[in-house]
C-alpha cells in the first residue's frame, strides 16, 4: 500500500479506524499521544533542538495536545482536530513564523527520536520520516 494511502482521512471515531492505517499499527490513540509527547519532551530538553523550541508558546501543553489530534488525523486516525480546528492547511497555519532549512532539520530530528524511541515497526517508522519529511519541507518559508 503506498505512503500516501495511509493518510487519506474522511469524518470518522476512533471505533472507524481502518486497522490497515498507521494509526492502528502504531498502537492507536494511547501511542499516538506518546509520540505527540515524546516529540515535545525531545525538543524541550535537547539542546540541538533549542532554536526550534524558542519560537514555541510557552507552556507546550496546548501545543502537545493540538499537535497529537493533529497526528490522529495524519496517521489515519479520529478526526477530531478536523471537527475541531477544519482543515489543516499547515502551510498557511505556518506562514506567520520564520520557518528556515535549519528549523526544519530540529523538527526532524526531535521527530525522528521520537518516533524511534514510541514506533516499534522500524519500517514504518522509516516511511513515516520520510513522509513527515517532505511535509516539513513544505513548510520551509525562509533561507
């Protein structure tokens, strides 16, 4: 099943997921938010990602939630940032913050622990960096 399947997402509850989404074989709800937390945890206390967390509100635990109902929503999952907040449009969303080439690489790379240290299918792991890897690309609005 290609990558771009996975994130195909009409109105739907947590008792609609398709077991087939990545949502589903990360574990669901309960991972999910781990990972939305592991990825928060990483940039606040990790140096590297010290830049990255500076343009961030603080306290982050608006931003966690948002951001775990956001992933529900990318990975396959409830809809709830959808009902919540409409549609994505990250690009947009992201346009009033300076988003360089640097940034992008701190956000990869607390993703990329987080996402190594909560996902226990390396594989999927690995397509879903090199999805959220374009997408943060995308977001890139500044040299």
């Amino acid at each position: 099943m290609a990558i771009r399947n996975f994130f195909k997402s009409k109105q739907k509850s947590k008792s609609q997921v398709n077991e087939t989404t990545p949502y589903f074989r990360i574990g669901g709800e309960e991972k999910v938010r781990e990972l939305a937390n592991s990825f928060y945890d990483v940039m606040e206390h990790d140096p590297i990602a010290a830049e990255l967390l500076a343009i961030h509100p603080q306290p982050l635990d608006r931003l966690r939630h948002v951001f775990f109902l956001y992933l529900s929503l990318w990975l396959g999952g409830p809809d709830d940032f959808q009902q919540q907040y409409g549609h994505p449009r990250l690009r947009a969303r992201h346009l009033p913050f300076t988003v360089t080439p640097k940034l992008k690489e701190q956000w990869m790379y607390c993703m990329r622990k987080a996402m190594f240290a909560t996902v226990d299918d390396i594989g999927l792991a690995r397509k879903l960096l090199a999805a959220l890897d374009q997408l943060a690309e995308h977001m890139i609005n500044s040299e």
